[in-house]
C-alpha cells in the first residue's frame, strides 16, 4: 500500500531534509523540525498522538497479539540521515550530508558559536566533501578533515542531533506503550566503507564511527535509556574478497560484530533482518550463523517469489534451524517475523 503524508505536511516550507545542493527528501520530516509547528501540532507531537491512536485502537491487543511495536525514526524506517538517496546515489558512494535546511543550520550556527567558533556554524561544503556517488580518498573531508578540530565538531554535532531525534522518539513510544508491549527501532547495515578510515558512509548517515569514537554504542545507549531492542540490517551479507568489495572496503560482518559486541556490553536485546531479498541458501546459512546473538530476525521479504521453486523448502528448513528444531528448549528459539510489502 501507499499511505502518503497529508496534504497540510506535503505543503509544509522548511520541514524537510536538504542536501548541499538545495535538493529536498520528502520521504520522512528533517529531525530538525521536530518542534516545528505545521498546522497545528508539532512533528512529535503527531507521532506521539499516531501511536496513542495506534495503542487505542488494539488496546485489547497489546501484549497478546501484538507483541511488539518497530518505531520508524528516519527513512526506511531507520535512525538515520537519508544521505544515500537511490534516486541520486550510486554505490559505492559515501553520500551526503543532510543538514543544509533552516532549522538545521540555525543550530549549527548556535552550538558554534556556544563554543566559542562560530567560523565553525556551518557544515563542509560540497567542494570539501564530494558528492552523493564520491570515494572519501577523493575529497579533502574524508581524507584528512575529518580528523580536524572542525570536522570532529561537525561530526559529534551531526551525530548527536540524529540520537536526540531518537530519544524524542523512543521516548514518546515509551510514554504511550507503557510496557504493554516490547518496542524497538532500526539502525542500517552501512558496511561500505565501514573498512575506511573515516567510516564515510557510516558518517553521512549520522553513524560517528572514527576518531575513536563508537557510533554503534552511543545508539545502542540511547535505545536502552528507553527499553527498546535495537534491530539491525545486513545479517545475510559476508565480507567478501571481490575487487568490487575490496575498493568500496566492505566489511559487514565486522560492522555486525560491532553491534553485537555493542549491544552484549549493554544488556539489550539484538535483532537484525536481511538487506536484499534474498531466497538462497548462503543467505539462509549466514544468517542463521548469528543466531545465538539474535532476540529476533526480520524476514525480507514475503511475497510470490518465496513460493516459487525450491524457494519455500529452503525457507522452511530456515525457519525450523533459527527455531533451533521441534525438540529445543522454547528459550533459545529466535522470534522470526516477516516482512512484506502490499
């Protein structure tokens, strides 16, 4: 199905994410205009009353039928910047930032100048960090200015706007749910470039990943400050030794060692779900190899091709190892879900 936004929020001026270029992203409202008045009400504000509506509805549900609730806190559903937009980007490209709207600069120009810069309130520009489709050794950011004074200011701020929002989220969810059901959210699997340096992918996403900073247990503190289990994509991905893989330096099972090691540090409950719809067995056999870490897996997807071939037997054989056999103990078995897409 296509639910799209209402009008009053289309029609909106300066609510919306905006790249260096001016370009806006319509798929999800800019965090920095979650206390901005649209109409009458606020962008929390409607998410807040959304999920109110949502828990009155299957009041009688809670807890029983619906057991858990995936808060959406960016595109795609996930905490995150939508600094790789498919209709711009091509992989392997590191992206681009996402904090060129009025909202987002006027605090950039705030915090700077609270700390005594204000020649640091405004982000890198697009000579200095490239584009959508760019190799971070190709601009002067992600090559050395990352490691700077201004570009560790850039990256703590841009980072930690992207937390907040998801504080104000979560914290919302939590208000309304009120532990009747579990709640968590979903952070990407950005693996290109995770092998780099300066983890560009991961920072145009809002992930501050480098200068010894670990962007996987700063989120993984704000999920847990609000109960909610941390979802995470890519389980089916291998690091692979392709040329293709070897110049992007993807690595995604060592960024999913990450997570893992992030969220055991923390206590909080893990799970993950594939990227690409996958029917194969490698996918099955590598995502069953992170079972013992996982509270629950997310299926992509199912549809008509699930049905097709010998595709439905592999998926069953899949079901039945992530439930660890008829004979195991009810404890170990991972809650699978599935998605689909209508």
């Amino acid at each position: 199905c296509n639910i799209l936004l209402p009008d009053f929020v289309y029609q909106a001026k300066g609510i919306w994410y905006k790249d260096a270029d001016g370009v806006e992203d319509r798929e999800y409202i800019s965090l920095f205009a979650d206390e901005v008045v649209v109409g009458d009400r606020t962008p929390l504000q409607m998410y807040e009353d959304w999920m109110a509506a949502f828990a009155a509805e299957f009041s009688a549900d809670l807890g029983s039928l619906v057991q858990e609730v995936m808060v959406g806190m960016g595109p795609c559903g996930e905490l995150r910047y939508p600094s790789y937009r498919l209709s711009h980007w091509n992989y392997c490209g590191h992206g681009e930032f996402q904090c060129y709207d009025q909202h987002a600069l006027q605090l950039l120009s705030t915090i700077a100048t609270a700390v005594g810069r204000p020649d640091w309130g405004l982000p890198p520009n697009k000579t200095a960090v490239g584009g959508y489709s760019s190799y971070p050794h190709d601009n002067e950011f992600f090559t050395t200015g990352f490691k700077e004074d201004y570009g560790k200011f850039f990256l703590d701020w841009y980072s930690s706007a992207l937390k907040d929002h998801g504080r104000r989220v979560l914290g919302k969810a939590q208000e309304v749910f009120q532990n009747k059901l579990a709640i968590s959210g979903k952070v990407a699997g950005i693996h290109w470039w995770y092998g780099h340096d300066s983890h560009a992918a991961e920072a145009t996403a809002g992930y501050y990943n480098t200068n010894s900073r670990n962007g996987y247990a700063e989120i993984a503190r704000v999920f847990k400050e609000h109960g909610a289990s941390l979802d995470f994509t890519c389980l089916e991905m291998v690091t692979e030794i392709d040329e293709k893989s070897q110049e992007c330096h993807s690595n995604p099972e060592g960024l999913i060692a990450q997570v893992v090691e992030a969220t055991a540090a923390l206590g909080l409950p893990f799970s993950g779900e594939n990227a690409l719809q996958r029917y194969d067995e490698a996918a099955y056999t590598q995502m069953a190899s992170h079972r013992e870490h996982l509270h629950g897996l997310t299926y992509l997807r199912l549809n008509w091709e699930l049905t097709r071939d010998d595709n439905l037997k592999r998926f069953k054989d899949f079901t039945t190892t992530m439930h660890g056999g008829p004979s195991e103990d009810d404890t170990k078995k991972v809650a699978l879900r599935g998605a689909t897409r209508l």
